[in-house]
C-alpha cells in the first residue's frame, strides 16, 4: 500500500501496487500527485530500499525528484515517529476499511479504497476541527505545480525476442506474438498493462499479473506459433519442371580449372 498524507490538511491519497520496487513505487508516487493535483516541496520516506538508505539513492529516483524539483528525506531506520502521521493512517485503514470486505481483484479493491477515501477526507478531523477536503487548497498554496508534460516512468526494456516469444517484466513472463521473434522488441510495464512493441507497433498487451512467477499467454499467440510451426515442417513442394540438374562444367569455369586435354 502506497500512502501520502499531506502534513497540514491530513489529506490521503493511496493506493495498491504491485511491487515495493523502484518503478512501482515512482509509479504510484506519480499517480497519486495526479490526484492531489501539486507537488509537495519535500517528502520524507522511510528506510525503503526502493527510494533509497542512507546517502544512496535507487537508481531512477534523483532523476525523478529532480523533474518534480521537490527534496527527498530519508529517515534513519527505526524511526516510526518521523512519520507518526502516515502510520496512524494505516493503522486507520487496517481497522476502518479492511474489516467486513472482499476484493475481486486488485483494481476492485483500489476502487473501493478510492471511493472509502473521498469519504474519509471528507469527514472533519476533531483535532482540525475541519475535514481534510476543505484544508487541502492551503496545502496546494505552498505546494509545486505539476511538470507539464507526463514523466518517464515504469519497466522499460529492449530485447531481442526468443524463440519461446515470451518476455519477463519483474518475475513474470509474457507471451508476444511468435512473428516478432528474432527481431528488437521494446517492452513496458505501468501499475496495469504490460506492452511490447515492434518498431512502434504493439504486438502484445497484457493485463499485468500480481502474482509471481506467473505465465501469462495471449490464447491468439498460441495459435500464430502452431501455424508457423506447421509451416516450418511441411516441405515446399517442387514446381513442375524444374532442372535440379547442372552441368558440371560450371563448376570448372567457376574454379578457374577448365581446359583442353
């Protein structure tokens, strides 16, 4: 679960992700900014491996505070109270959401988290004595627009496609379609969809698996690889009339080895 929390409204914005890697966590750290509508000027992450410890930084991450031109904070390990106000919430939502529910699926359960947290942020705070939704435009007054254009992010990979056709993105596997294979296919993943293209045209689009180890394959890529295959074993047949035979008196002339005896 991905959370910020604005320090003065209290105003939530969360999500699920699939991973706590690098390109996830940009990932939903972009979207939920879309939400918010700003960027704050700092954020202060715990000790996440996929932000960054100590005075490293994951790769990707400078890059992208850089283009939101905000500072990133790295709390020291063991330092819950850094942050107390993001974990309150998640301590909130574990009593308050999760109890009495089922989930479909991933993106039903972002649906109903979405839907529970414009009510949460609509409620007044005793200790705001004001909801977090009426605050919210002060926490925007000093916060950072948004980059104008949409950033860079996400699983991004060139290979070259094998004769399995299938691609990896994190730990799982892609089919693509079997007439790319041999060929430079650039593949990329968000928090949703998994896309491969050729030469800028998409040859797979996959519903991005959560689980791992997982196989996913698109049932019309099985059927090109069988029809290539029977292709591939079926001999050519030989037009009527064709001379297989030479003379081999081309293969002097051609070795510079012919003469008169």
């Amino acid at each position: 679960m991905l959370v910020i929390t604005a320090a003065h409204s209290r105003f939530i914005a969360g999500r699920m992700i699939p991973t706590r890697k690098t390109e996830d966590l940009l990932l939903g750290t972009w979207e939920l900014l879309q939400q918010i509508g700003a960027v704050p000027r700092r954020f202060i992450w715990d000790n996440e491996p996929g932000i960054g410890r100590g005075q490293r930084r994951a790769e990707g991450v400078a890059s992208f505070m850089g283009t939101l031109a905000a500072k990133l904070v790295l709390l020291p390990p063991r330092d819950p109270e850094s942050k107390g106000i993001v974990e309150r919430r998640n301590g909130w939502f574990e009593t308050s959401f999760m109890p009495g529910r089922t989930f479909a699926s991933p993106a039903d359960f972002n649906a109903q988290f979405a839907d529970w947290v414009d009510r949460a942020n609509a409620r007044t705070v005793r200790t705001l004595r004001a909801s977090p939704a009426a605050r919210i435009e002060v926490d925007r007054a000093g916060m950072l627009p948004l980059p104008p254009v949409p950033l860079h992010l996400g699983w991004r990979n060139r290979v070259r496609l094998g004769r399995d056709y299938y691609v990896r993105v994190d730990t799982n596997d892609y089919s693509v379609d079997p007439r790319a294979v041999g060929r430079l296919v650039d593949v990329s993943a968000d928090l949703d969809r998994v896309r491969v293209r050729l030469d800028g045209h998409l040859v797979a689009e996959h519903e991005r698996a959560w689980a791992r180890g997982m196989t996913i394959t698109e049932p019309a890529h099985l059927a090109v690889a069988k029809t290539l295959r029977e292709q591939f074993r079926t001999p050519r047949p030989v037009a009527v009339g064709d001379d297989l035979t030479r003379d081999l008196a081309d293969y002097d002339r051609a070795f510079g080895i012919g003469g008169t005896l």
